[in-house]
C-alpha cells in the first residue's frame, strides 16, 4: 500500500463538481506535484487531504490510517498557505512552536524543536520579530518550518512560492527541492505554474476540471502527454496542433526544424512553413507563422540561437518533424491515438 | 468531452459512501453543531424579547387591556380609530416625521462640512474632537436638561447675550419682551426640539463621514487635482458619489434616532406647549404608561414600526446600489 | 491629512471649527459654571451668567451627593452597565462568530436581519415589554433592565462583530487547525485575540447604551432608589415646581465628561467596526 491514498474522491458544493473522481497513490518520501489551471480543482483537493474540506464520496488513507473522517490536528500533517498564514500577533519563535504547544509538549523540548527547524531554513536570527517585520521569502521560510517543527508525516504546499520575486522563486525552487530531499518527508506540492512544477516533482499529476488527466515523471508528461490539455499546459510555448481530419497532429516548437537543420537521415514529416513574425529572445528565436491554409500566424517553432539560419518574417520555408516527435489525439475526446497514416 | 475521458483515464470508479460527522474527542470540531450553539442564545433572546414583544403590541392594540385590567377583550379597531381620530395624534404624527426630516437634512449638511474639516491635521485636534463628541456621548436626558437651562423662559443665557448686543427686550428687533419664550411659543418651541436633536445627532453623523472620507483613495484626489479640477468640484464630483453608500448609513441612523426618540420632547417639554411638539413615542408612553390604558399606547407605537422599516430597507437597498465596488 | 494651505483658507476654517466647537460644547461649560454658583448669582436675570459674580461655592454639589439619590443612581447605572455588558459579550462574541464563520451562505442574510432587528426601537416594544417585565416579577428593579438591555445590545454588537470576524483570513484559522486545535480552541487563541477593537467598541457601545437608555428605565421602575442616572436625574432632582438647577445641571456634567473622554479614546475603533459591518455585512 502506498503511503497516500486518495480512492474516488469527490467534492460536489451544491451543482458545482470541484473534483470528480480523484485516484492517486503517492509513495513515502516522494515529491509530488499537483498540476492545473486556477479552478481546476487542485486547492479543494489539498484542503480535502488536510482535513479543511469534507469529501462529498471517497476517502484518504494516510500511513495506513483512513483519516477521511479526521479532523485536521488529528493527521499527521502539515500546510504551508499560499499566504503563510503567520500569526500576526505572535513572534516568530511563537509562530514556529505553535504546533507543538498545542500538543502541549514539555518547554525545553519545544525550545530545541524550534531551534533545530530555525536553523535548517537559516532564520535563527528572526525569531524574535513580528511576522509584519519580514520579507516575503523569509516569511515563507518561517511557514516552512512551522510545518517541519511537527515531523509531519505529510507535507502540503498550496503555491508557497506564487508570492515571492520572480527573481526569489528560482533560488527558493532550489532549496525546496534539496530541503525535502534531505529530509525526506512526503510532500505534496500545489501549483498552476508549469516551470515550478517540472523544475520540482519526482511526479506531476495534472489536473483540469475536477479530474487528474496524467500522472507521471515530468519527462513522461512532456514527452507522451495523454490528451490536447496535458499537450498544451505543458511548454512554453504549447504544443502545436494542426487540424487533420479526424484528428489532431501535435509537434513541440522545438521539435519543428527547418529542414536543413534535421538532416541525419531520421524519417520525418515536411511542412511548408511561411512565417509571420519573430520574436528574438536571446536564448532561443520564437518564429511564428502558418502551415497551408492556416489563418492566423499559430504555429510556433522554436530555434534555439546556436542554430545560425537565418529566417525572414514573410518568407516560406521548409520545416520538419521526426516522426517518432509527432502525436496524435482524437478530435472528438482530445485524447492520444496512435500513430496515424496520414 | 469529459464524458468519454471519464471512461477512458478512471474506468473503475467505485462509488465510494460519504464519510460521517466526527464523533467524540473531535466534537469541538463538529461545526454544524458548534454554528447552531453558539447562535442559540442570541436567537433565544431576540425572539423572546424583541419578537415575542412586538407582537404582544399588535396584540395589545387590538384589545382593550389597561394596566389595571389584566383580561384581554378583542375590539378590533376600535382603539385605533379613537386614537387617529384626535387633534393631538395627527399633531404628534406630523411632527414626528417633520423633526426627524428637517434634523436629518440639516445634520448632513453640517456633518459634510463638519467631516471635512476634521479631517485636516490641525493642533489642539485631540480636543476639538472630544468637545465635538461631547453632545453624542452624554446621555441623552442629562445633555437635554443641560438645554432645558438654557432655553428657559426667565434665565436663558442666550438671552442675556441678546440683550447686552441691543437685539431683546423694549424697543428692540426681537422685542419687546425681554425674553424669548423658546419652549413657550409654538413655532419657537418646534425649534428647539429640532434644535436638541441636530446638537445629539451632528457628532454621529460627523464621525461616520470622518470614516468614509478617510477611505477615499488619494490616487483618486491627486487625479482630480492635476485634471485641473477646483475644489468644490473634486468634492460634489468624485468625494460625494463615493461616500453616498456611508452617508445613507448615517442618515438612517439619525433618521431612527431621531424618529423614535422620546426622550428630547419628554425633557425639553413634555409635548408642549399644549401638544405642539407631541411625537409619537412621546404620546404612546402618555396614553400607555402614565395613562394606563396599554392597549391605545400600543396602537399608537405601532404607527412608528412600518415607517421605520420602510426607511430602513430603503436606505439599505440605495447603500448597496450606490457602493461603487 | 492634508495640511491647510493659505492663510485666508486657515482662518475661515478655523472659525467654521471654532463656531462647531463652540455650538457643541457650550451647554456644558455652562453647566460646569453654574455647578458652582450660587442661588443669588444664578436666579438673578440681570447676572452675568459666564461670570461668578457671587463667589463660587460647593453648596451645589453637597446637596447632589447627600441631599439626593443621585450617587444610588450612579451606583445602580454602574451594576446594570456591567453586566449588561459581561451579557452581551458572552452571547454576541458565539453568535457573531457563528454567522461570520459557520453559517454559509444564510449567514449573510442572517445578519442583515440582525441589523434589521437592532432598528425596533424601545419605544415600540416598551408597553408589551412592560407587561412581560411585570409577569416576571422584576418590576421597579433593576433587574428587569439588566434582562432587558442585551435585547438591544446583542443585535448590534453581534452585527459589529461580525464584520471584524469576516476581516480576519480564514488562512490563520486553517492554519491553526493544521497546527493541531480543534476549530474552537483556533477561535480562542488566533481569532479573538485578533478581534480586540471589535470587543472594545462592543463593550463601549453597550456600557453607553445602558446609560443613555431612558424609555425602558422610565416605564419599569418607579422607586426612587431602583433608578439609573438617566431617568433619575430629571425626574428625581426636580421636586414639585422646584428646579434645584444648580444641581441638575452638575449631575449632567458629571457624567457626561468622562462618558466623553472614552469615547474619544476608542472613537477610531469604534467607527472602524461600524463601516466595516455596514458597508461590507
């Protein structure tokens, strides 16, 4: 059995069905991401798991305990709030112990709890101050080891990192990721931000709608995603989908070449691309054009600044795809198919 | 689309029961029940003090119950219609509406003003707000009483200040008497009672706009200013509008105080001279109370309920319309 | 706050200020005069009135003090504010919370109605009231006020309260419960500590109220020594046709100051609590 079970689990509020059906297994120690967009489902399902939320049907078992009837103090876990939730009108040191005085253990341990947890997250000089006298990413920090002063079997992150710098959130992605990792503890981690989650889980479970569309490794979501949405939340930008009779034919922008480029002998699918407009971001050139009868300029091929070609806006160009990089998905269910002749 | 995906991604869903309430340890967490105790006392003492009551009154003012006679005699009407039918109580109803009416406009403008004013950084602040709040915080018998001395018909100050300028007394502008009768005379005496009550109600008014002209962005103040607007503009166009949805909160209030008031005439003149500045609350506590028979004192209050509510909700409703999100 | 720009601008808003000041606070720097004046200064027309023209003398308040009920008044306005007050708090602060927290969607409604209940007026309810307070047997006590009072208190204090309750996040709950309390214990120790302006203005506002209040304390009691500061004072300290002014008006100003003084200490709490109910409730 694995160490988080989520078995049919629903959540109806009157007509509204924020999650419909939800089947995850999560093995101890594991990071893993939830994954979707505002409204898909993703935050009632944490907050189903942290025991904020009744399910409407289904359960949740944790280290073998079904706690779906549980109120939150009595599971083992702990929440890190999108806003941190720090208590106002208590020091930091407070902040952090809480949990644990609520468990009423004896001072001296709390004192080396608090200590212990501060020093892993680098804020013991903070312990003194007010929660209104830090800045964003160290309040999250103080959250972060609020959660681990209660050695929680679980650990929930409901976007902890959306209120920070963009600057602040690459550097904090990091030591989140070798935090748990040293320490091992079960983390299931909320996010609509794809970057975040690819950068973070050992497994992503992506969610639209109430339903958790594809659950894998973060290269098996990429690389084989199971329907049109999983295909076009994921990358930046989307995936291509060219209108083909019956279905869809999906190619990455990077996977989209000019032809001279791809020319190792690999079977490949050719298509006349004229292109619009370019967008030169450093790194990579962003080319967006048609193929055929297209209308507007939707599809996008992404060439990195090594590849020295040069491409006008206007003109039309040969570009391919290898075979092995196209997918295909059913027009009318949006989910994967095999291979198709074309 | 959902359907199919449905069938395909999660083919045996297996419907699981809904889990229960918690039991036991974890009741302090049961919050249907924690919700239903916790209002319970405040539902029980409004429904037997304010709901139980007032329905008594439209029970009471059908009936001929007095204070002496404990049995309760349907009558219909009857008490209504002895009561609207006399001089003092269509008296007591215009003046009811018409010193709560004129109180009100005169309180918002003079709270506008007054509101804009306090909301400057000026010395001696501390103190001008005490001497401003003074009027609302004394209760409401003992700040009329203080009138009560001022307005009197031999030692009023005001009239010896008229006096000494040359306005009162023989052969004078307001003369020739050498005192202005301000609770005597019928006109004089009207004006008084709107006199008291504006003095109660302008520091309440005030405040509440003190609140809702502070919550007026600056962005927006700034905007007008270098759009080139004067000041007169910049407060009738943009600051007005805005704190519409507080100031209809504070005019109800005054409106309700001032409505159902009783105390200012019982103080300042008992409903005279004769019944000229009677008020409804006022002749209630007359015919019910000091009179005995409950059952016409009841039949008069009851005329002060549906116009209360009528301004409440409309009041409330315009509030809510006016709020600018 | 914007500071005041030209000179002209000042005065003219100084002396509107000054006229508001003055029209507010005279009556009670009268009364404050006339608290020590004495019977041939004051009952002369022709006299001055804003000067002592006979020395000032404490003859006035010694016949307040010894010679009337008014420190019995006192006393009794004192027990019945306090608790009215302990009352009031023990039902609203659940009440609010409840409707702030765990009602739903009802709970909006619910309390608008609250607010709607808070606007029947005593004197509607006072003759019915009157009747019931007889039944139970509480008549011409001070008692039957203390029974009374909360009915006017908890429907506004609850309103009040509830608007503070709404603008605590539920995150500080939430994350309280995670911590490992139970949802009361979390309302304890994160909720109510946070709410304490909420609290001051309720105890504020009730503790005013009962002694403002004036048509209940008239029709429940008769006796003398049963009555509060504000019906006491002007029935009780006229005897026949008399005016014993000098003392009536001291009684007023006795009061009235310090009930001035706290109110505008907490005057900012108080009006934050009340925009935050009406405008969001």
């Amino acid at each position: 059995m694995a160490f988080v079970e989520l078995n049919g689990l629903r959540k109806e509020f009157g007509e509204v069905k924020a999650v419909n059906g939800v089947d995850l297994s999560i093995e101890e120690g594991e990071f893993i991401v939830i994954l979707g967009p505002s409204g898909c489902g993703k935050t009632t399902l944490m907050r189903m798991i942290a025991g904020l939320e009744k399910p409407t049907g289904g359960n949740i078992v944790i280290n073998n305990e079904d706690v779906t009837r549980l109120p939150p103090r009595a599971r083992e876990i702990a929440m890190v709030f999108q806003s941190y939730a720090l208590y106002p009108h208590m020091s930091i040191f407070d902040n952090i112990s809480f949990p644990l005085r609520a468990r009423k253990e004896p001072r001296q341990e709390i004192e080396e709890k608090v200590e212990w947890a501060a020093g892993i997250l680098g804020i013991e000089r903070l312990l003194e101050r007010r929660p209104r006298q830090l800045s964003g990413g160290e309040r999250q920090r103080v959250a972060l080891a609020r959660a681990l002063v209660k050695e929680p079997a679980v650990m929930l992150l409901d976007e902890p990192l959306s209120n920070l710098d963009a600057k602040l959130r690459a550097s904090a992605r990091d030591e989140l990721q070798r935090f748990q990792r040293s320490l091992g503890i079960t983390t299931i981690f909320v996010t609509h931000d794809q970057i975040e989650a690819m950068g973070l889980g050992d497994r992503i479970a992506v969610m639209n709608a109430g339903k958790v569309r594809q659950i894998g490794t973060p290269q098996e979501i990429y690389d084989d995603p199971a329907d049109t949405f999983v295909a076009t939340f994921l990358g930046s930008p989307p995936m291509n989908l060219l209108d083909h009779q019956r279905y869809y034919v999906g190619f990455r922008p990077e996977n989209f070449l000019p032809a001279q480029v791809l020319s190792n002998g690999a079977p490949v699918k050719t298509f006349p691309f004229r292109v619009g407009r370019i967008e030169n971001l450093g790194s990579d050139r962003l080319l967006y054009g048609t193929i055929a009868d297209e209308e507007e300029d939707r599809t996008v091929s992404k060439l990195p600044s090594t590849v020295e070609v040069s491409i006008e806006p206007g003109e039309a160009y040969e570009f391919v795809v290898r075979d092995d990089n196209l997918r295909y998905f059913d027009k009318g269910t949006g989910l994967r198919m095999p291979p198709q002749a074309t | 689309m959902t359907e199919t995906v449905e069938e395909a991604v999660a083919p045996d869903l297996v419907a699981y029961p809904a889990p229960e309430t918690p039991r036991g340890r974890y009741l302090a967490d049961h919050e249907g029940l924690m919700g239903t105790l916790f209002l319970a006392p405040a539902v029980l003492y409004i429904v037997l003090l304010v709901g139980i009551p007032f329905f008594l009154a439209i029970a009471f003012s059908v009936t001929d119950v007095t204070v002496g006679n404990t049995s309760m005699d349907f009558v219909g009407l009857d008490n209504f219609r002895r009561v609207v039918t006399t001089p003092q109580f269509r008296r007591a109803l215009l003046n009811t509406f018409f010193f709560a009416v004129v109180t009100q406009i005169i309180v918002i403008i003079l709270a506008n003003i007054l509101a804009l004013i306090m909301t400057r950084d000026f010395p001696g602040k501390w103190l001008a707000r005490f001497a401003i709040i003074l009027p609302w915080a004394t209760p409401i018998s003992l700040g009329t009483i203080g009138w009560l001395w001022i307005l009197d018909s031999k030692f009023s100050p005001i009239d010896w200040v008229l006096q000494q300028i040359g306005l009162l007394g023989p052969d004078t502008l307001l003369g020739p008497g050498r005192h202005l009768l301000y609770l005597g005379r019928e006109e004089l005496a009207m004006g008084s009672v709107i006199l008291v009550h504006v003095w109660r109600i302008l520091p309440l008014a005030t405040v509440i706009l003190m609140a809702g002209l502070t919550s007026v962005p600056q962005d927006l103040l700034d905007q007008a200013e270098v759009d080139g607007a004067s000041f007169s503009r910049i407060h009738f166009q943009v600051v007005l509008p805005l704190i519409l949805p507080i100031m209809s909160i504070a005019l109800l209030f005054g409106l309700i105080f001032t409505f159902s008031d009783m105390v200012v005439a019982f103080v300042l003149t008992r409903g005279g001279p004769v019944y000229y500045t009677q008020v409804l609350p006022l002749w209630a506590w007359f015919k019910g109370i000091d009179g005995g028979s409950l059952s016409e004192g009841a039949a008069i209050a009851l005329f002060i309920f549906p116009v209360l509510l009528a301004v409440a909700i409309l009041i409330l409703r315009s509030a809510r319309r006016s709020e600018v999100a | 706050m914007k500071e005041l720009k030209s000179w002209p601008q000042r005065i003219m808003v100084y002396g509107l200020l000054l006229l508001f000041v003055f029209f507010a606070a005279a009556p009670f720097l009268i009364m404050l005069i006339n608290t020590f004046k004495a019977d041939q200064d004051l009952y002369r027309p022709q006299n001055n009135p804003f000067l002592y023209n006979f020395p000032p003398t404490l003859d006035n308040l010694r016949l307040l003090f010894e010679g009337t009920n008014y420190l019995v008044f006192v006393r009794n306005s004192m027990i019945i504010g306090v608790l009215v007050v302990l009352i009031t708090l023990v039902i609203a602060i659940p009440a609010a919370y409840s409707l702030a927290r765990l009602a739903g969607r009802w709970g909006e409604r619910a309390g608008i109605m609250i607010f709607l209940v808070y606007l029947v007026p005593p004197t509607l309810l006072f003759i019915p009231l009157f009747r019931v307070v007889v039944a139970v047997g509480l008549n011409d006590t001070i008692w039957s006020l203390v029974l009374v009072y909360p009915s006017i208190s908890i429907p506004f204090s609850t309103w009040l309260l509830m608007g503070f309750f709404k603008s605590i996040p539920r995150d500080l709950e939430e994350a309280a419960m995670v911590d490992g309390y139970s949802r009361m214990m979390a309302f304890f120790r994160v909720v109510m500590p946070l709410s304490w302006s909420g609290v001051i203005a309720v105890i504020v506002f009730t503790f005013t109220l009962t002694l403002h209040e004036f048509v209940y304390a008239l029709t429940f009691i008769s006796s003398s020594a049963q009555r509060t500061i504000s019906v006491g004072v002007p029935i009780e300290l006229v005897r026949g046709d008399v005016f014993f002014w000098q003392s009536l008006l001291a009684a007023a100003v006795i009061v009235a100051i310090p009930v001035g003084i706290v109110y505008n200490m907490f005057l900012d709490r108080l009006v934050a609590g009340f925009t935050m109910g009406a405008v969001k409730g």
